[in-house]
C-alpha cells in the first residue's frame, strides 16, 4: 500500500515521459531533442543513485527489480515490517587474540562471502559487517510476503555452509568459526539514513535488544538458531521449531517474548 508521497513519486516517475513523448510529437524539433536527452539523463542518474544505494548490500536480481519499481525506495524513511538476522561467531575474540592480523583477514573474508551469498540466495538485504558478525533483513526494499521464511531458510542455508568451511579451516590448522544465529519481526523505519557525503540505506527500531537477548539465549542453551514469537507465527507452518524453556525479558517490553528454536525445513 502506498502512502501519499510514494504514491506522488509514483506519478511522477509515469507521467514524465507521457509529457516527453507529447511535447516529441507536437513541438519536435530542438526542443524535442534536449527534452529526450534531459529524460535520458534523469533516468540514468536515477540508476546510478539506486547503484550507489544498493549494490553492494542486495543481489543483482533485486537491484534490477528495484530499478524497474523506483518507487521501491521512498524519498524519505517509512515504516514496513521486516525480519531482521544477526549473527556472530562464538569465541571470536578468542580466535582473533591468538591469530595474526593476515590470519584473521583470511579467515574472516571467504566466511562472510558465504554467509552474504547465502542471504542475496534468499533475496535478503546487508545491513553490516562487524567483524564475523553482520545483520540482514527481509521486507525493504522489496515488500516480501515471506519475509520470516526467507530469513530462516537463509539461517539454515549458512548453517550448511559452515560446516564445509570449519572442516576447511581445521585441515589448514585453523579454529572453526561457529555461528549463532538470532532473527525476530518488527516494525522498523526504513530509508537512507546516511548524510550529504554518504548514503546509508538500513532500517531503525528497537529490535537491537531483542536481538542481543536472543544471542544470550543461544550461548545459555548452546542452541544455534532462535526466533521469536513474532517470527515463529509467521513460519511455523514450513518449519519444525522447538519452543524454549525460557522466555525473553526486554526492556520496554511489559511481556516476556516466547522464544522457539529453528530446527529445519518440513518436508514437502
């Protein structure tokens, strides 16, 4: 659904070349050729905005999606629901202690390749790296209706990965990194946030704590994946979940959150 200044970004975005092709047919002429020439340059600028904002944080497929359906991106910051996945490695402070900068580097580099394919796989947004951990969401730019899917079939998908890697990085002597994975739904504000000298595209809300709160849980548990209630309404009829013993206490939040663990996908 549209808001009023989507939808007259929308317009504007179909009804100037109509007014292009009108002013072609009647006037033609010089006037016509800059009006031509002006259009083609606005839609290229518009492309190589699109670029600077999101190539490196979504697939191809989407990126080419979104320059069909500008629209996709508001002028301004909107509030959508999304699934939000963090991830972090346990003990990585650890291994970083005990490894050469160059050893880290070469650790840290072809896992996080990976682990972003596997989220581009599943049509999934970068948020961030920090250092092994790094945040992704479904939902923005583009408007999934199995947003919660996505993201836990892409969890699921890194854990997979993993293990080829960890057996790798054992043969070369090197400790294996172990994932935990958190993912929640939210109603969050999504845009550029960035400044004049740099765009920022990436969602704001209070899943943050949400998200921290379940990573304790998975290090209590020494469970891999876990979502919250909100996802688990979304998912529970394509995946087996195990519901936690232990609830999660947020501040902010008057009502403990039910906590599941992501087993894996139901067979067809």
């Amino acid at each position: 659904m549209f808001n009023g200044e989507s939808l007259i970004s929308l317009l504007r975005v179909a009804l100037w070349p109509l007014i292009v092709l009108t002013i072609v047919i009647v006037f033609r002429g010089p006037l016509a050729e800059l009006l031509v020439k002006l259009t083609r340059l606005r839609l290229t600028a518009g492309k190589l905005k699109l670029d600077a904002l999101l190539s490196e944080r979504v697939s191809a497929e989407v990126l080419a999606q979104v320059k069909r359906q500008p629209q996709l991106i508001p002028s301004h910051p909107e509030l959508r629901t999304v699934t939000i996945l963090y991830s972090e490695t346990r003990g990585y402070t650890g291994i970083s202690e005990h490894l050469s900068p160059e050893n880290v580097a070469k650790l840290i580099r072809p896992y996080l390749t990976k682990m972003t394919k596997a989220i581009f796989d599943a049509g999934g947004t970068l948020d961030r790296y920090e250092g092994t951990a790094f945040t992704a969401y479904w939902g923005a730019p583009i408007p999934y209706d199995d947003s919660a899917s996505r993201a836990c079939k892409a969890a699921l998908a890194m854990l997979e990965v993993v293990r080829g890697l960890s057996l790798k990085a054992q043969e070369k002597g090197s400790p294996p990194l172990l994932p935990i994975f958190a993912i929640t739904t939210s109603s969050v504000m999504v845009g550029d946030f960035g400044s004049q000298q740099r765009s920022n595209y990436g969602v704001l809300g209070n899943h943050n704590s949400i998200l921290r709160g379940l990573v304790q849980l998975n290090n209590n548990y020494q469970t891999s994946i876990l979502i919250t209630e909100q996802t688990h309404l979304a998912i529970a009829s394509f995946f087996e979940t195990r519901l936690l013993g232990e609830k999660l206490r947020v501040k902010g939040y008057e009502a403990p959150i039910s906590v599941y663990e992501l087993i894996k996908a139901k067979s067809a």
